[in-house]
C-alpha cells in the first residue's frame, strides 16, 4: 500500500442521529469510531501511510501510530473498502 | 422504541420493459391503485424524513426506476436530504447521456441486473431483447466513475452459466456482483416449479464462486446466499420484521419488506397521509411481527434459542407454505410443515415460465 484512497464510491459522513462516523459503501454502512473516522479522511490517494500517521502523531502530541495506522488501512484493504492509488 | 431504520427502499414504479418470471413485484401490478404513482414533492419529503429517522442508504427501484420522468429531481433530492443512492435498474434506458445527468444530480451507485451471462438467454429470461443495452450500460457506468454492481437473480436455467457470469462481471470493472438465488415471492411463485435448482447446480456454483473468491480477493465483493429452499433453518428476513428497512410501493403504501402487501389483513399506512416516522414507530403494519411476542410453538421454545437471531423467518413463506403469516417460516427443520420445502426441493419438474405483466389479473 503506497498511497491509499477510498475504494470507488465510498463516502465519509457524521451521522448525526445516531452520533457517529460512517462509512458509506454501495448497499452498505460501516460504523467508524472517531480514530478510524480521522484515519480514512487521510486517504486521499496523495498522502503516504508515513504522511497519514505523521500527520496523526502532531494531533496526538507526537505520539508514534505508526502501527495503529497500518493495520486499520490493512483491514479496510482485506476488505475492499481502501484501494491503492499508486 | 423500536431500533432506527437504515434502508428505505423506494419502488418509483411497477413499470418495466423486462418480464423476468422471477419479479419480486405482486402479482397485481396491474392494478388500478399501483399505477396511481406519488408525486416528487411526496417523494422529497419521504426522503428527509426517513434521514431523520436515521436512514442512510435509499435504494432507488421498481419495476424500472428509470421511466420515472423526475428521477435526476429524485437523486438531487436524495442527496440533499444526505442519503446514500443507489439506482437498482435493468439498464435499457440507462444511456451515457442520462447517466450523466445522473451522475451530476448526486447518485452514488448503480446496480444493473443481468439475466444470464449469455445474450440469447439473457433476452429469452427477460422476456426482452435488452442484453446488449446492459452490458452499454455497465461500461457507460464505468467511464462515469459510478462504482457498478451486477446483480443476477439465479435459478435452474442459469446457474450452469456461472463462470461466464464471473467473467463478464470482471470484464465489465464491476466492483460489486449479487448472486441472488431465486426467492419465490412475487412472479416466483408461480414459477417455482420451472425456477427450482437441483443441488448439484447449486454446489458447482457454489465452489466457483469460492475459486473466483481466492483468485481476485477483495477487488470484487461476491455475494452469495444459498437459497432458503436448501436450508434447514430460516433467515431473518429483511433482518428482522420492522427493524432495518421500510418499503414503500410506488402508490404511497409503507410495509416492512417487498412481499408483505400478500398478508391478508395487513393494512399498510400511505406516505400521502402519515408520516414516515408515524408509520414506522406506530402503524399496525410495523408492529405486527416486531420483537419474539407474536410467535408460536416451535419459535416460541425454539430448542436452539434462536428467536432473537433467526426472527421466525419470512411472514410471506410461513403464509405461503404453513398457510397462517404467524407460523414458524417452514424452512426450519422444527415446523410441522418443513416437508412443504423438502418436497418442492424435489419435485422441480416443468420448464414452462409464467412472465410477469401489467395486464389485469394475473393467475396466482
């Protein structure tokens, strides 16, 4: 994974009746927490996985989400939800 | 409070070019009262009311949702009221040039459907000559950048194509394909006769999806669901009655799944009267078979305490097949009329299709 963006047709959105992130797919809702909601907003297809959890880190105070990051993205890709745009 | 719905499934119209013996439609589209369609002004307003009630996902279909004249109106509003929308068409009127149109309006997705893999079949199922516009469409969805499901109802005269249908499904860019065996409600029923697959297409099916599976991994979504028929306990149907999706037929009337207009005595509330919030929370349609109180002996002391997950089943077959819409869905190994199932399982027999139309009165 070089530079990962949403699969085709996938949209974020705050669900605001039910107080949460999603996750819009074709026939489908995956409820994000709040973390996970932040992640995908990053993938963009510019950004690198580095770029992505740089990024988080200077939110978090400098905390390393180096893994964090990778396997999230590694998950939503097992499941078709995030693609490489490289 | 019953849970939010997530899915409101908006049948535009019963009118459609295909005659597929497989239609999920009633019997009765014909009708006077199915023809006297809502307005776009009633569908904007069920479309921000049902995203007040936590709907995310609007499911745009028919009959054929592309002969509503409004449709662009439609996926506009859709988008503005902050819906998810797909467009669930047969593709024949589905051009480059309204496609467009559609795609500038805010809809998100479109499912075509495909009757075989094979033009000839596909045209003689349909009951149209329509496969070479599909497939124009599938590629016209594509180069729009629309991310494209097929979907394909299965039975006995096409499941032996299935290679070809994972083929073509890979050959069109789509990303989504919906095996859908057949479920004998609507024009199914009087076909299930000539709709009934054996087993062994069934498994041969089943292992190619699995091949296709490995081979292509998350690229392309494959599902497939055996059909009920073959199994010996039921689905929860529509995830539960009154619990995720709310239909609302192309006259106004608001029922809990596809089928339920057959229950006798189920009287569905209009969009043109109540609102949508009323008629989910309060309507007796609603609330007929919500949670496990309405349930009878074997669900009531089910042995394998699966009230809450497989939720009696589907209304429509227990009706159908226990002649009481209360009934344990004969599906399961523990109804008293499970034999129903084994034995229409095993007597698939006549090849004749009874085609779905608009003229009056149907044979049931």
């Amino acid at each position: 994974m070089t530079r990962p963006r949403l699969v085709t047709g996938a949209r974020l959105r705050y669900d605001e009746v039910r107080e949460e992130h999603v996750l819009l797919i074709p026939e489908g809702v995956v409820r994000l927490n709040p973390t996970a909601a932040q992640v995908l907003e990053l993938c963009d297809g510019e950004r690198s996985l580095d770029d992505i959890a740089g990024t988080l880190s200077v939110r978090y105070d400098g905390a390393d989400v180096r893994d964090d990051v990778h396997e999230l993205i590694d998950a939503m890709a097992q499941r078709g939800l995030v693609v490489d745009a490289a | 409070m019953p849970p939010r719905p997530s899915t409101l499934i908006a049948e535009l119209s019963y009118q459609c070019p295909l005659h597929c013996p497989y239609c999920s439609n009633p019997l009765d589209i014909g009708d006077e009262h199915y023809r006297d369609e809502l307005a776009t002004e009633d569908w904007l307003r069920a479309f921000n009311e049902a995203r007040e009630l936590g709907v995310l996902q609007l499911a745009l279909t028919g009959g054929e949702p592309m002969l509503r004249r409004d449709l662009v109106e439609l996926c506009a509003g859709a988008r503005d009221a902050g819906l998810y929308s797909s467009l669930i068409t047969a593709g024949t009127l589905f051009t480059r040039e309204r496609a467009e149109a559609l795609k500038s309006a805010g809809l998100d997705h479109v499912q075509i459907s495909i009757q075989s893999p094979n033009a000839e079949d596909n045209d003689r199922i349909a009951g149209n000559r329509s496969f070479a516009k599909k497939i124009a469409a599938a590629r016209a969805a594509r180069e729009l950048d629309f991310p494209l499901t097929i979907n394909c109802v299965l039975h006995r005269h096409n499941l032996d194509r299935i290679d070809e249908l994972l083929d073509l499904t890979l050959d069109l860019g789509a990303q989504r394909l919906e095996l859908a065996n057949t479920q004998y409600y609507g024009w199914a029923v009087p076909n299930q006769q000539a709709l009934m697959p054996s087993w062994d297409q069934l498994r041969r099916a089943e292992q190619s999806v699995q091949r296709f599976r490995e081979l292509v991994g998350p690229r392309v979504d494959v599902l497939w669901v055996l059909p009920d028929f073959y199994e010996e306990l039921p689905k929860p149907c529509m995830g539960g009655w009154g619990s995720t999706a709310m239909v609302v037929a192309p006259n106004g009337d608001v029922l809990p799944c596809q089928a339920a207009s057959t229950i006798p005595g189920l009287e569905p509330a209009n969009l043109r009267e109540r609102s949508l919030a009323w008629i989910w929370t309060e309507s007796d349609a609603f609330n007929l078979f919500r949670g496990t109180d309405w349930m009878q002996e074997p669900c009531r002391t089910c042995p394998l305490a699966r009230q809450e997950i497989d939720r009696g089943g589907c209304r429509c077959q227990a009706l159908r097949l226990a002649g009481d819409a209360a009934a344990t869905d004969p599906v399961c190994r523990f109804s008293p009329h499970h034999g129903r199932v084994v034995a229409a399982r095993e007597s698939a027999q006549t090849d004749e299709l009874v085609y779905r139309t608009m003229k009056r009165r149907a044979r049931a």
